[in-house]
C-alpha cells in the first residue's frame, strides 16, 4: 500500500500535517451502513440474483464483494467508479466488503468493477427489482407486523440527462434535453411522515409517461396485500400516467383507491366554469389567490368505458406585479370524499416525493448514468436505490432525535464522515473515533436500534 508522506507547514512552525496514516479512514460511521445491511439481508438478497459466468480460477472478487463495495461507495458519497482506485486500500470500504481491514487484499479496481456493472442483464435487472421490493415490504412487515391500515403508493418519472452516447437516450421535448426517464416508486404507510423507496426503474428517454406502470402496480400490489393483507391500498399518479390502460386497472383492481392527475381539455373546463367565476369574484374582492372545489362526472368519447368521477379545484393565482391567471386543476379518482378534502390533504400529500427525488439526484446521484449499455444503467440505478434504502433505514434508526428528518446529504456528513483509527488484533477490531463528535448521543442511539450491543 503506498503512503503519502507529503508534509504541509501550517500557520505556526510547531503545526504540520503529514498524510501517513495507514490504518486511518475518513468513513468511520460508515460501519452503520453494515449494520442496517445486515439487519436488512438487501445485498445479499441482490447478489442471489446474479449468474457468475467467471473462470473459478481467476476470480479475486466475489460478485457479493463487488457489490457491496459498489452500494457501500454509493451511499458514502463515492458515486464513480473511477472512486475505486482511492478507496481500494481503505481500511474502513475493506471492513464494510468482509475484509480485514488492515490485512485483507485491497478492494477491486475501477476497471473490475465496470466489467462487472457492464456484466449484468435484463433478466438480472428485473430479478435484482423484485428483490429490492420484497426486502424493503418484509421489512416494514416486521416492523408493523403486518398492521398497517392504509398503504399508498407513489409513483413518479423524472429526467436523468445523459451526455454521450448511452443507449436508448433520445431527445424529450418535455425537459429539452437528451435524457433517460427514470421511474421511482415509494410506499408511505399510515400517516408517517417518511415515503420509502420501493422500486425504480430506468426508461428509455422517449418513453411514455404511463411505460410499465401497470406492470410494476401489479407487483406492488400483490406483494403488499400478501404482506399487509388487511391495509386498505390508494395509488396517486401525476398527469402522465392518466392512460385509459392505466386507469382500467386501477378500476378493476379491488379495494383498491386512486388519485390520477388529468390534463385540462375543453369539456372539463366547461364543467368547472362557473365555479372558476365564483373563484374570480372572490379573487377581485380580497385580492389574494382564490379557489374553489367541485366535483363532476366524466368519459371520453373513445377511450373510456364508463364514467369517472373527476375533481377539480377552480383557481385564480394573483402574484405581485402580475395579471390574476386561471389555474383549474383535475384529478380523477374514485373516492367519494369531498373535492377540497382529496385534494387538500390526500392528493397534495404526494408533493413530497419531490424531496425525495431530489434526494436521490442531489444526495446519492442517481443520475451518474455514464455508461454505454443501457442495462449497465440500469444496474447503477439499482445499486444507487440500494445505497438510498440504507440510507432510509439509518434515518428511521434517528426517530425521536433531531436528525429524524434530515436529508441524506445531511445523514451523510454527520454519521458517516467521521475520521477513524482502526486497530486489530487476534480477537477483534477496534474503531477509534474522535471523542468530541458533536452528535454522539444520536449515533450512540442510532447504532444500538441497527442491532450494536452497549459495553
């Protein structure tokens, strides 16, 4: 292992920096991200899902090794493989694969690890997708015990834009870029303030807003009933999703309660007038944004078979400095609630999925599709949800303190970035970590609800 001794004069002449130390690692929490693993089984349960097609007498790295060091860089902040050649005798990453940290060989190499991102299949795509959904149910089975009365799920697109020459990237007119169109589903269970990741899939960047909604619906649906089988199950989509194939199932799924946003046309606006004068008369009298709820029947000419019942909300938004604009609003459900009550505190809830996803861009990089092979992409999408499950678990770990609501970004910087000495010896391995770390308590308490024992 090669040590850099480079030496640096700081302000005063007895002050200096020296980088020698062969047994540090600036990841210490990250022993965290192990623990809420193996609590989890998730990576064991993705690597069960790969064929190794390797010559035995060649492999230096186990296909569970290679990644679980990829997920575990994820979830650290280390989003390339190019990482891998800093990380590689990290005492800490090698700690977090099985290895001795101070003894074991060093961690594959960047070139290893594309090989092995670029080895994966569809088949194992889709296999390694329902295993992250099925750990991620049984998980919140166990800790509901399968007594969750209401369960929703969130499904959303988003744009990942591509820069190369990836396969499948096309041009959207939507986001005026060339992109992918990921599509990333979360559960939210009860009234909690927390929506977990489930499932995310990678789509060609033409794809159709409703592409595989039904299919991964189904999914959901029936692992969730077999897991919850007495929680009531409501689905709530945005306007790309409004296709009658998508709409159809949803109907003909029982027990089952949907909030589908819906694109404005004539017809509905008609049916929404004089609700949008009432929400004009009473913008121009106070001044301010004004709406009104109602609530009517509607089928298309061709593509519906039956009649649905839309809501809508009849708005007028006046900003400083600006004209007062119509803003109508429908949503197509079949829930028999009151409009202002669906909309307000059901439909509007979905909202926060938008932190999420940008949690996933901008804390854990989900867009860092760089690589040529479409299916290569989609296996780094797939580890990067891994990475933000992990980072979801150590978050519900946080309940009752005060970073029970923090970004992962956040999560990141003050329970994983921690500088430590490793020192082993023939019995154990023992982590030094600096004693002033302003949330001890919290890591304290985090550490023994992943299962760490105190003593």
């Amino acid at each position: 292992m090669r040590t850099r001794r480079d030496t640096f004069a700081c302000s005063r002449p007895c002050e200096a920096l020296q980088f020698d130390q062969s047994q540090g690692s600036s990841d210490g929490g990250a022993v965290l991200l192990k623990a809420a693993d193996r609590g989890l089984g998730l990576t064991a349960a993705l690597a069960a899902c790969l064929k190794d097609d390797r010559q035995e007498g060649k492999v230096r790295h186990e296909l569970e090794e290679l990644l679980t060091q990829r997920i575990m860089a994820i979830a650290c902040g280390y989003e390339d493989a190019n990482d891998a050649a800093r990380l590689a005798s990290d005492p800490i990453h090698k700690l977090l694969v099985g290895r001795d940290p101070v003894e074991g060989e060093d961690l594959a190499s960047q070139p290893t690890l594309s090989r092995f991102e670029n080895s994966v299949g569809r088949k194992e795509s889709f296999r390694m997708g329902e295993a992250l959904a099925d750990t991620v149910i049984e998980r919140h089975r166990k800790r509901l015990k399968g007594r969750s009365r209401l369960i929703t799920i969130d499904l959303d697109p988003t744009d990942d834009p591509t820069h190369g020459a990836q396969q499948l990237t096309f041009f959207n007119w939507h986001y005026d870029t060339y992109c992918y169109l990921p599509m990333v589903g979360f559960l939210t269970f009860d009234q909690e303030a927390e929506q977990y990741l489930v499932t995310a899939v990678l789509r060609p960047g033409n794809a159709p807003g409703s592409a595989g909604a039904v299919g991964i619906l189904r999914r959901l649906i029936e692992r969730l009933r077999e897991a919850f089988p007495k929680a009531k199950i409501r689905v709530r989509l945005d306007g790309g999703f409004a296709a009658p194939e998508v709409l159809d199932f949803l109907d003909c799924e029982p027990k089952v309660e949907y909030l589908v946003n819906f694109a404005a046309n004539a017809v509905l606006e008609r049916k929404a007038e004089s609700a949008m004068q009432r929400a004009r008369r009473a913008s121009e009298s106070s001044q301010q944004t004004a709406h009104v709820y109602g609530a009517c029947q509607y089928r298309t000419r061709k593509t519906w078979p039956w009649k649905r019942r839309v809501i809508y909300k009849a708005e007028v938004v006046r900003a400083e400095g600006k004209k007062p604009k119509d803003n109508p609003r429908f949503v197509v459900t079949n829930m028999k609630q009151t409009p202002r009550w669906l909309y307000e505190e059901v439909y509007c809830q979905r909202g926060d999925i938008e932190n999420r996803i940008k949690e996933l861009h901008y804390g854990m990089e989900i867009g860092r599709t760089s690589c040529t092979n479409f299916w290569a992409n989609q296996f780094r999408v797939l580890m990067t949800a891994a990475g933000y499950v992990l980072m979801q678990e150590m978050r519900l770990g946080l309940a009752g303190t005060a970073s029970a609501r923090a970004q992962v970004s956040i999560l990141r910087e003050r329970f994983l970035k921690l500088g430590v000495l490793v020192v082993t010896s023939v019995r154990r391995i023992l982590l030094h970590l600096p004693q002033s770390f302003p949330y001890l308590d919290s890591f304290h308490r985090l550490a023994l609800n992943l299962g760490a024992r105190s003593g």
